[in-house]
DNA sequence: TGTACATCAGTGAACGCGCGTTCACTGATGTAC
DNA sequence: TGTACATCAGTGAACGCGCGTTCACTGATGTAC
C-alpha cells in the first residue's frame, strides 16, 4: 500500500516473481470481466511492469490463457483429490464431499473456473493442461469406481458413464445456479442443497439407496 | 452469390431488412469465434453497409448481443414445447424427447446456445430476454410436473427442484460434450445415450421407473 | 394522376483509444577465476 | 575477497491495426392533397 505508482523499489529493476504476479493480475481481471475481459496490455499495468515485460515469461496472451487454465485444473483436481480422501471416512459420505467440492470450486475460484471452462482454449493447446484435466477427472472416476463396487455385477453401469453423469449434473449446477449472481432466479434452495438431493435421487436410481431418513431431509428445518 | 462485393443493387440506398441481416451475420462470428469474438465492425463488413449502419436497428453492440440472446431463448422454447407436445403421445417418451431436443439445439444451433449462456449478459438486460428465458424453462417445468402427477403424494418431490436437476443435467451434458468438438475426449457414447442412461437413472430414482428393458439398453448393441 | 414534403435508413469520413507485438537497450544478478 | 564478464529480466518508445461511436449528410420511400 505504501509503494503506490509502479512500485518500483520494491525490488527495483527485476521484478523477482514476475510471471506469478501476471497470473494473479489476470485472474483478477477474469473474474470482474470474464475470460474475454482481459487484456495483456492491462495486466501489466496493474502488476506496474512496462507492456514488453510478459514476452519474458509467456509467448503471447492466449498462453497466459492456457497457463491459467492448466493452474486451474492442477487446484481443482487437489480440490476434489482432498474431498474424497481415498473414500474416507465411508465412500457416500466422500462422493458427497467431492459434489460439494465441485461447487465450492466454481464458486470461490470463479476465474479459474472461467479459464477452465470458457475461455474457449482448442483441445489440444497444451500437454501440461491435458494432464491436468485428465487428473481432475480421474478423481471423480476412481470416486464413482469404489463407489459402485459394491453393487452386484449384472445391475452396475460402467464407471465411466457414471462418473460423467456426474461431471454433468455438479457441472450443470455450478454453471446454472453456482456463481456469484450469476442466473440468479427465484430458486428456494441453495446449489448445495440441489445437488445433494440430485445425487440422491441418481444413486437411488443405481440401487445405491442412501437410507432417505439418514439425513434431515424431512421436516426437522420446515 | 452474382451480387458479391457490398451486393450494391441488390436494393440499392435501403437494405430493407438490415436488423435481420446484420443478426445473422453476428450468428456466423459467435459460431466461429464465441461470444465475444465478434465485433460491431466485422458484422457491418459481411453484410455491406457502412459502420454507422447498425445504429439505426441496435443501441450498441451489447443490445445486439441481447436480442439474439433472446431471440435464442424464444427458438428454443419453441423446440423444447414441440418436443414435449403436451406430454403426446406418453408423458415418458415426451419427457426423454426434450432432453434430446436441449441436445439438439446445443449442438445445431451453437451460436444461439453461446449467445444465450456464455455472453456474461447481465441479469437484467432486457424484460423480453427475461420472459423468453422463463418461458424455456415453463416448457421443463410443465413437462415434470406432468410426468410426476402419478406419484404419490409423500413421496414427489416438488415439481420446481426436479425441473432444475433436468436443466442441470441435460446443460451440464451439453456444455461439456455436446458441442461440435468442445471437449471431445476418449468417450465411447454419444451425448446423447448419455443423457438418455442419465435421465433413466434418476427418474429410477424418483420412483418413476421405466421397465428397464423397455429400450435396448442390454446387449443388443454389443 | 401528379406534386410537395416529411420521414426514414444508410453514407462515409473522422475521432480518439487501447490493443498486441517488436526492437535495441540497459540495469541487475550470478559465476569463474 | 575482488574483479570481469555472460546471462537474465525488464525498459520505453514505437508500429500498425481494428475497434466503437459521432456527425452532418443524402438518397429512397411513403403520404397528403
């Protein structure tokens, strides 16, 4: 606060941590104005470096892009790696924990979730957030894996469509009703709550039945 | 196409249907380019009119942005009602056809789909996008309370929260799968099988099931 | 049927602006000896 | 411990460009009489 203009003097020519600094200032910029809302040319002026000074760090603005992106998907693939804990302490309170990770992402993380999902980045732009998308992912499918091994052969779907469903149903909630104010319409509950009872529901309907009276879900908040 | 450079002649001083025109121009940049990759500039070049043109028909660019939103809404409530058709000639079968038709309308109709949930338009941008918005999800809405009429009262839950988790569903499988080559990863079904398995799961769940071997989803196709 | 006139819809030139990117440069840092 | 030098990271001025928007204008259309 105190070396306003440029701060230069703080660390005087060099800037030391440069590129993490683009990062952060683009993020912000992300999250006032969407993935399109940014600038190269703003970015630096809000880090206080000459508009020459990223070419150092990033080929151009679109790998800025992608490097967030890539970010993004590192954070939120240990985002749900942490919410599922390895199944712990019992598998449907984990997969629970790892719907409400999703959510708990698109919302305290909207920039990266808008790098991730709307920055309109081609498939193959880079290896790095190939990986890291693939590793996000994989959660949720070691998830859905342990999740449904229980079930007798001839009545349990692949892993794979189950995992998607359920990328498309916290996926379909965050980007619905999950930002900010975002849609905001005149639903009577939170995304949370939406979601918890759609998985329910779903479960329900693999023959995971989760004991309906297990949680209050009848009219102890009525 | 013998009309080609600014296609002068054709009418002359008056374009006669410019709005339409330069509406549709914009439909070809989004399908391009997304949401934000098309510019005022760019859409008065591909119709062939002076850049001043537009002022005439929209406020600025942003209310351009907003009537096509609009205008994609109102197309697709339309599509979601056809495909519903009063719940004719069964309420199940018209039930799965409008989560096809989402699907369909995401996949052929791109640019409208971009411009109606990826523009970043502020909430409030105009009553009449407001309304056609509502009235796309009227259609969802009416369609689940129908298909839930039957079931008995302690156990439907209400009609607006299983609306959402269809919304959420069918948006959550189009946005992640359901677009041209958005995404396409190592996935062995279609968007569309997999919101048709996702569908039949959760109304499984619902109490609402379908007699599993109804459709061929056994090993018919093996 | 013909003329005068109001209104409408598009013109084209101009503006100021912010953008991405390049270039030769230079100050700071680290290393060899 | 001190000096020479290579490398690194940021400078700042400049470029050409496309953008959104404005303005006084003018050609075309429609209407009153």
């Amino acid at each position: 606060m105190n070396t306003s203009k440029r701060s230069r003097g703080r660390r005087g020519y060099h800037h030391g941590n440069l590129s993490e600094a683009l990062v952060q200032a683009a993020l912000d910029l992300i999250a006032k104005f969407g993935p399109a809302g940014f600038s190269f040319a703003e970015v630096t002026r809000a880090v206080g470096v000459s508009p020459a000074a990223p070419y150092r760090h990033f080929r151009d603005r679109d790998a800025l892009m992608a490097d967030i992106a890539r970010r993004g998907f590192e954070r939120f693939a240990d985002a749900l790696a942490a919410a599922w804990d390895s199944g712990q302490p019992e598998p449907l309170a984990a997969f629970k924990a790892v719907g409400q990770a999703y959510l708990a992402f698109a919302r305290n993380e909207p920039a990266y979730f808008a790098a991730m999902f709307e920055a309109r980045l081609p498939p193959g732009t880079s290896r790095e957030l190939t990986q890291a998308t693939d590793r996000a992912f994989g959660v949720l499918r070691q998830a859905c894996e342990t999740l449904t091994a229980g079930l007798p052969d001839g009545q349990r779907p692949p892993a794979l469509m189950i995992s998607l469903h359920v990328w498309a149903m916290a996926h379909g909630i965050a980007s619905l009703f999950g930002r900010g104010d975002s849609a905001r319409r005149n639903i009577p509950m939170t995304p949370e709550q939406l979601l918890e009872a759609n998985m329910l529901i779903y479960l329900d309907g693999l023959g995971l039945g989760a004991a309906p009276n297990d949680d209050g879900n009848g009219d102890s908040n009525s």
